[in-house]
C-alpha cells in the first residue's frame, strides 16, 4: 500500500477497484459487440447471398442445357410442343437473372461474369436457336437439323465454361465468407476469455484486498472487545485499517470508557442499594413487630374493650330506667350523654374493626350474582325504608367476581346512606344501575335526597370525615370510606357524580367478566335491541307477572345498554318476593 493510498477509504477503494473492472469490462463488450456485427455479417453473406447464388446458378445451367436439347429436338422432329422448354426456360432464365442480380450486387466481379453469361446466352440463342426454328418452320427437318453443327455446340459450350467460371467465383466467395465467419467466432471466444479472465483476476484482488483491509482489522478489534468483554475494562482498544475502522475502534473504545464509568457508578450504586435493602429489611422486621402489635389492639378492641363498653352502657342504661323523671333533669341529661356516648364508642370501635378487617380476612373472590346481593341489601335496609316511607328498585344487575360478603356491605352502605339523607319533604327514592363501559361494569346508585355540594366529593370518602352534626344524621362518618375501600379491594374505583340534577349518584366500578365483554362486542354488531318484534312486543324487555313491564326509577338512574348480563335477573324493586319470584316496592 502506497502512502498515498494508505489514507482511502474502503468505500473508495471498493469504487476504484470496481471501475477498472468496469471500464475494462465496457471496452470488451464494446469490442465484442463490433465483432459480433461483422460474424452476423459474414454469416448473412454466406447463408442468404452466396448459398442462394450457387443454387440459382445451378438451375441456370440446368435452363440452358433444357433450352439446347429442346433446340435440338424440334429440328430431329419439327413438333412444335418439343419447342415448350425452350420457351419456358427463357422465362426461367430471366427470373434468374434478376434473382442473382439482386444478390450479387456486393460482389462486382461475379456481376460482371453474370453479364458475360447472359451475353453468352443471347448471342446463341441469336446465332443458332432461332435461326433453327425458322429454318425448320420453313424448309423442313433436314434444313434444321443442318444447322446443328459442332460450331453450334461450341458456341453452347461456351455459354457452359462462362456458367462453371461464375460458380468457381461463388464458390470462391463463399469459402472466404466462411473463414471470416471462423475468425470473428474466434475472436469472439477469445474476448469472452479475456472478459471472464478480468472478473476472475478483479474477484482474487478484491478477496486479498477484503482480507487485508477487512478481514485482518476486524479480527483484531473483535479480539480486542472479547478481551474487554472478559472483564478486562482498562484494555485500550486500538484499531487498524482503513479510516472507517480506525473511527469505529476510537468509538468502541469511547464506549468502553463509559461502560467503565457506569460499571463504577452501578457498583456504588449497588453497595448503596445492599445497605437500603438491609435497612428495609430492618423496617420490614419492624413493621411484621407493628403488625403484630396492631393485631393485637384489635383484638384487644374487639374483646377487653367491648367488655367495659357493655357494661358501662349497661348500667348507664340501667339508671336511666331505674331513676329517669326522680332525679333533677339535668341528671337526667347527663346519664342521656353517658348512654349516647357509651354506645357511639361501640359502634365506632365496631366500625374500625369492619375497616382494618377489609382485605385481610378474606373468604377468597367466587362469581357473585349482584340481584341476589341486592335481594339481602333490600331485606337488610327494609325496616329503614319503612320507617322513612321509601323505596329501592333496580335495574337488570351482572355477575361479577368478588366477595360476596363485602359486595353486600359495599352496597347496604351506600343504599342507608341514601335513606339517612334524605330530603324531608319528599320520600326516599334509591335506584340502582349498571352499564358496561369498556372491560368494567359501571355501577350507579342514585337516591333524591339532598345531595353533595362538588367542593365536598372527595372529602366523603375520608374517614371519620362528617359534612352534619351527629344530632342531625347520626352515624360515625366511616360507612363511605368503607365502600372506598371495598370498592379498590376489588380493582374498581369510586365518585361523586356532580352533574346529577337532583340527589347524589355515587358510581364506582368493578372488572367485568371476560364473557360479558365478549357478548357485549357481539351485541354491537347485531341490530339495535328494541325493535318491534312480529307480535309487537320490544325485543329485549322483560316481562312481569300479567305483561306489564317494571317502570324504571323516574330519579334518573341509567338502564344497562348492553344485553342481559350473564345470571342477571328482570328488573325489580326492594321489598319481599312474593310466590311468583316478582319484587314488591316497599312504601
């Protein structure tokens, strides 16, 4: 490698190479192309002049013997049909003429022994054919065959010698057309040699020069890596080769430096990850301790606690009985607050105990059919719906995977929240709902009492967190963030829906089952549910006992826009079933 070649990239070397191939390539096609014009050339004269002329000359010949023998035998006979192939062969002979002559025009020296020929061949005619046939016509048989005489045969002869003489120059013709035919077919193997030899020799530089500029560079940068890659990170990589390697080297080896650095940095990092785990671990140990202990309180709480709380509530209940109306009326108030107060500890206590017990206590999550749920929440809150005049309804429900003791909490709760809070003027009105959006049940209970100002949506779910006093809707203020964290133990979330008109509508959202889903999807692709069917009846509605459909909630509750959900029952209201299996609304 020269030096001014040591600095070329290996793209312009592949190029440099390849266009001295190229261009000694073009010339050989170049000249192959001209040779192969001047073989189709050859060949042409062979196969369509010189062929042709030979055989044409031949029948020339053969013409002019017809036409002597004809001669000949009319003067033997004097029968004019013995005269048919001497006209007929001077008819011949000219279409031969004017064949040949087409072809020989390439070739002056046989036109020229043509035209001797066919001057030949007139002067006999001139001096001895016609002078014959007149004779015989004339003067008879005898007088013809007079005139045949061996000057008559020489002169035939002598069109003979002419004919033979323009065949020996056809033939001569064609010999040289065959050999330049041999000699351009020649040289043309021998550029088809050269041409195969230059892609040979081209193929052999270009695998040295791959093995020298490729090969040998990119086996020793790979035995440098394979070095650094065993753990040997300080090793300097260093390149050879074209330019191109020699930058690809300066970068593996910038990458080695990083990859260095970041392996510092990871084994700190990791030596402060080891002492944070431990700490962890530490805390982990501390929190299992506070777990323990806190298992402890609540068994504390739901055992050594309850048992003074009783009996505190007991006998503050007991003097209220025993001494109310004897005793001066603020003690009579005073043993009211006692008794309140003993019982309020019972029931937050309870409740906090309900609370810490989500998630931990678990019975394990079946498929549970949310009608029959709200068939024991409707028996659960049936006193409260009595006593306040209400009424609960609800629309076709799903099945959904969960706890079904939870679920019945979830929804009690949120029903007694509806009827506690309650406007004064009308009664209760609850209804709940469900529609599928997306993979997830959208599950609604809407009441029409006196509503959520939207700053307070999101502080209801807080426990303990109260919007009234005690005195004006009792309760601990933990029923809402129970149904919270019922709601994210089953992977839903829950909201206040603040573009409600009337009342409150709280929504929260449970994992629909796969095949809900997938008969949802079916249901988009089929016609609308509700068109008239043949009998008039709506498709998709469910019948009561004696064909009068269950009205919905006028409280603005949304229906399921998907069909019947898998083991959901038709739509009924809160109360007692009766023998048919309808729902009565309590009022």
């Amino acid at each position: 490698m020269t030096a001014r070649t040591a600095g070329w990239t290996l793209r312009r070397r592949v190029v440099a190479l390849l266009t001295v191939v190229g261009v000694l390539l073009g010339a050989s096609v170049a000249v192959e192309i001209a040779v192969a014009a001047k073989n189709r050339d050859y060949t042409h004269s062979v196969l369509d002049r010189t062929g042709p002329l030979r055989a044409q000359s031949q029948e020339l010949l053969s013409v002019l013997v017809d036409q002597e023998t004809a001669i000949r035998g009319y003067a033997l006979t004097g029968d004019r049909r013995d005269l048919e192939p001497y006209v007929q062969g001077g008819e011949r002979e000219q279409q031969l003429y004017r064949s040949m002559r087409g072809l020989i025009g390439v070739y002056p020296a046989l036109a020229r022994q043509l035209d001797t020929v066919e001057a030949e061949a007139a002067r006999w005619r001139s001096t001895v054919a016609e002078p014959v046939i007149r004779t015989t016509e004339e003067q008879g048989t005898t007088a013809g065959r007079a005139l045949i005489t061996e000057e008559s045969r020489q002169r035939f002869d002598v069109i003979r010698n002419s004919v033979s003489q323009l065949q020996e120059g056809i033939l001569v013709e064609r010999e040289k057309g065959a050999d330049n035919i041999y000699r351009t077919s020649s040289m043309l193997v021998l550029l088809l040699v050269g041409a195969a030899l230059v892609v040979v020799v081209a193929g052999v530089v270009l695998l040295i020069s791959l093995e020298r500029m490729v090969v040998r560079p990119l086996t020793g940068l790979a035995e440098q890596v394979r070095e650094v890659a065993k753990g040997d990170f300080q090793h300097r990589i260093a390149g050879s080769g074209p330019p191109e390697f020699l930058r690809l080297a300066d970068d593996v080896d910038a990458m080695r430096q990083k990859i260095a650095k970041d392996l510092a940095e990871v084994r700190e990092a990791r030596e402060r990850i080891e002492w944070v785990n431990s700490q962890l671990q530490k805390q982990a140990e501390e929190l299992v301790r506070s777990n323990r202990d806190l298992e402890q309180f609540a068994y504390v709480a739901s055992h050594d606690l309850q048992e003074p709380l009783r009996k505190v509530a007991s006998f503050c209940q007991l003097l209220q009985r025993r001494y109310a109306g004897q005793l001066d009326e603020r003690a009579d108030q005073y043993i009211a607050f006692a008794v309140d107060g003993a019982q309020r500890m019972q029931r937050l206590i309870n409740d906090l105990l309900a609370f810490s017990r989500i998630g931990r206590l678990t019975t394990g999550f079946t498929e549970v059919d949310l009608n029959e749920v709200m068939g024991d929440v409707a028996g659960q809150t049936e006193a409260a719906r009595q006593y306040a005049d209400g009424e609960l309804t609800w629309d076709a429900l799903p099945t959904i995977r969960g706890e079904e003791p939870l679920l019945t909490n979830l929804l009690a709760n949120l029903v007694s929240n509806s009827i506690k809070f309650r406007r004064p003027d009308a009664p209760p009105r609850v209804h709940v709902s469900a529609r599928l959006v997306g993979d997830e049940w959208e599950i609604s209970c809407q009441d029409n009492g006196i509503g959520i100002e939207p700053e307070f949506a999101d502080k209801i779910f807080v426990i303990f967190q109260r919007l009234h006093s005690k005195d004006a809707y009792p309760g601990t203020g933990i029923g809402l963030a129970i149904v919270k964290k019922i709601v994210e133990y089953h992977g839903g979330r829950v909201w206040v829906d603040t573009d409600t008109a009337e009342g409150t509508a709280i929504r929260f959202t449970l994992p629909a089952l796969p095949e809900d889903v997938e008969a949802a999807a079916r249901a988009a692709e089929q016609p609308p549910a509700g068109e008239a069917t043949a009998d008039g009846e709506a498709a998709g509605a469910d019948p009561v006992e004696g064909g009068t459909p269950v009205e919905p909630a006028d409280d603005g509750g949304a229906r399921v826009e998907v069909p019947r959900p898998r083991g959901a029952r038709a739509e009924g209201t809160g109360g007692t079933p009766d023998s048919d299996g309808t729902k009565e609304a309590v009022g």
